[in-house]
C-alpha cells in the first residue's frame, strides 16, 4: 500500500511539477504524456505505462483502473489511491435538426460550458471550451457578454473529446471515428488559458490519445501576442486568428485586445508561429466575422486583401448569428457572396461558414454556457496579461541565450 504524507512535487519537462497526495488524487485524464510520465516516475514505476495508461484512458474510454486488466494488480491499487479520472459531467444534450449536437457540460465550480458537434461527410468537427466565460469582451460574441470566472483544467477541455467520443461512438474501437477535427473556438480565449489549452491541442494530437493529424487540430486565438510566441517549440497545432477588421480603429472597437496589439504586431506573430513549423506549406486560417454594415463593404474587403497581402493565410467568412442584444445584424446573402468575391479574385482559398445548429442556438458566436460567481473581468484582465508577458519575456531570454 502507498501512504503520502505530503504533497509529491516533480518539475515535467514542460517546468511545472505533476502535485498528488493520498488526500489529494491527480487526475490523470489532464495528464499529457511528458507529465504522466512524470508521474509514472515520481510513483517508482516504469515510463512504458505511459502509453498504455493513455491508450486505456482515451482511446478505451476506461476510468476505473480496476478494468485496466494489462496492469497489475499491485500498480491498480497503487493507482487507485493516488490518481483518478474524472471527466466533467454531461448535463444535457441538444440535437439540432442537422445534426449538429450541443452539450451542456459541469465543471467542478458548477458553472457550464458548452461543447458542440458539427457533423459534415466523413468530418466530424468539435468545438471545444477553454475557460469558463472569457474576459476579452469582443463586442459581436456572446460569451464575451457573460463575465469570466476561471480557466478550465486540461482534464476539463481533453475531457469534453473524452464526452464527445463516449456519446457518439461508446469507444468501441470497431466504430468509424466520429470527432476527425478538434477546433478550440468554443467558449474562452485559449491562449489565456496557455498551459492547459496547449497541453489540450498536444493530447488531442497524441498517437496514444485521440491521435489527429496537426492539421486535424486548430486553435483560436484573438490575438494574445505574447502567448503566441510562447508557442513556439511547444506545439505545432494549427493555428485560427480571429481578425475581423481589416484596420486598426474598426478592431479596436469589435475586438478590444487589438488596442494592445495591434494588427502589425499580431500579423509579425503570425508569421514568426507559421515560420517555426517544419511544414512550409502550412498557412493560418483568418477568421472574419462578417457584419451588415460595420465590416461588410467592397472597400473593407480590398482592405483586407491589402493588410493579409504578406501572410500565407486562408479566410474563413463567418455570417454573424445574432443573439439577443447582440445589437449587430447577419449580412445579406448578396453581401457575403459579393465580400468573398472580392478576395477569391485576389487569390485567396475563402469559405463561407455555413450556419449548424442555429436551432439549439450551437452556431458560432452563441455559446453562453453558464458563469457562477463572476469576477471583475478587468482585474483578471490585467492579472492575465502581466503572467504572460512575464512567461514570453523569459521565453525571449531563454531563445537569446540559445543563439
Ligand atoms: S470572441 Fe472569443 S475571445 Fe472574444 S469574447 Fe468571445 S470567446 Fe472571448
């Protein structure tokens, strides 16, 4: 029997230690493999287990490690005592007419997240959650309208693929694969959440885990500058940038972050990501929400050609879906045929989003879950930003002191 008498503190090859006691399990379905075998380690047993605790975890959906029958008895009693796993409960679950499939889903402060299923042919996209609210305010998002609270744990956003693979194939390893892509583009900004929204993206990529190409695995991210140098060397997942104006004064107003880095900065950022991955052929996905009126003209769309001229990018139109008080409106068919036009003739790959979901209101831009006990957003705000510009200043140090 393993008796702890304090906490066990281990540094991961990331630098942030794996903490467990026997009052205090870990739960191991937050665990990427370089921190799970850390744990591994830290309990005397071999790194091997590694892998196969991540194949029964996530590929067999097992949570009780007395079903782990390729482990011995010793090491499941051993493992009983001081880890768990634990994904976050479902609460309810929506099917919209086309298929597309909201759940509702409790994470252990007892606010709710939501997490949507898009499918499309063979595809299969999630939309997952990343923080419980967001504190970036976007002025056309409804999440932004619902305060912050926290960030999820990894255990919680690996979790809501754990949930979606449970609901639509019960694991059984005979099914076609129903999640083929994983889009962080639900709830939260996740590059606020960085730890755990990386160490999401790299479980979801992970060949004992969900196993989806890089391509397969996207993150979104509104322009967090800082955090997306901070990348750098720890993921390659790819990368969705929310733009949304083609100039600076229209995107302060719709997307708040941009006073602090503006356009230039987020575009050199984006360049320096998509340099660092081996793949040249790679490009960034801009997402552009379009709205009647505010960013929706001829002239905003060459705009656009102009500023994006430089970046290897794809552009993602995005119809805005009103919500109620959104105080924005869709744009027209013609409009949004008409904006694409325009950048397909300068060369660009455009796609027009169509809407999923509308019905159980899963579309883009209607997440609201569900935020207990908000906080002042702007006090995290702040907190926020100077961790992570302290974290990217000594990622900066370290990469000088390389060269
Ligand atoms: S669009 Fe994204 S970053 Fe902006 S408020 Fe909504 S969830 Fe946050």
């Amino acid at each position: 029997m393993v008796t702890t008498t304090s906490s066990t503190k281990l540094p991961n090859t990331a630098g942030r230690p794996v903490v467990f006691d026997a009052d205090n399990k870990v739960n191991l379905l937050g665990l990427t493999r370089p921190r799970l075998r850390d744990f591994f380690q830290q309990i005397g047993e071999k790194p091997f287990r590694t892998d196969q605790l991540l194949k029964w975890i996530h590929q067999r959906g097992v949570t009780n490690f007395d079903d782990m029958t390729d482990l011995s008895k010793a090491l499941r009693v051993k493992l009983s005592q001081l880890a768990e796993i634990t994904p976050p409960e479902v609460v309810s679950e929506h099917i919209s007419t086309d298929g597309t499939r909201k759940w509702a889903v409790k994470v252990t402060s007892g606010s709710l997240v939501e997490t949507v299923f898009i499918p499309d042919g063979e595809r299969g996209t999630l939309c997952i959650s990343s923080q419980v609210g967001c504190t970036l305010d976007c002025s056309f998002c409804s999440t932004g309208k619902q305060g912050f609270q926290r960030d999820l744990t990894c255990a919680e956003i690996i979790g809501q693929v754990w949930l979606a693979n449970r609901s639509l194939t019960k694991f059984d390893p005979q099914a076609r694969r129903a999640v083929t892509n994983v889009v962080m583009m639900g709830m939260g900004e996740p590059l606020l959440n960085f730890d755990n929204a990386i160490d999401a993206a790299n479980l979801s990529m992970d060949d004992c885990a969900y196993g989806l190409s890089k391509r397969r695995v996207t993150l979104s991210t509104s322009g967090v500058v800082p955090a997306m140098k901070k990348m750098i060397g720890m993921t390659d997942v790819s990368l969705a940038v929310s733009l949304h104006a083609a100039n600076n004064e229209l995107r302060n107003e719709l997307v708040p972050i941009n006073k602090k880095y503006p356009i230039a900065v987020l575009l050199e950022a984006i360049k320096n990501y998509m340099d660092s991955l081996p793949d040249r052929r790679r490009v960034v996905t801009i997402e552009y929400t379009l709205m009647d009126g505010v960013n929706d003209s001829d002239e905003q769309a060459r705009e656009l050609v102009d500023v994006l001229r430089d970046t290897p990018c794809k552009i993602n139109i995005i119809p805005f879906n009103p919500f109620p008080q959104s105080g924005y409106k869709k744009p027209s068919r013609r409009r949004t045929e008409r904006f694409q036009d325009i950048l397909f003739k300068a060369g660009y790959i455009v796609t027009v989003r169509t809407t999923r979901g509308d019905d159980i209101d899963a579309a883009c831009g209607q997440l609201v879950g569900q935020v207990k006990d908000k906080t002042k957003r702007n006090e995290r705000y702040q907190q926020k930003y100077s961790e992570i510009n302290k974290d990217a200043e000594q990622v900066v140090r370290f990469v000088s002191a390389q060269q």
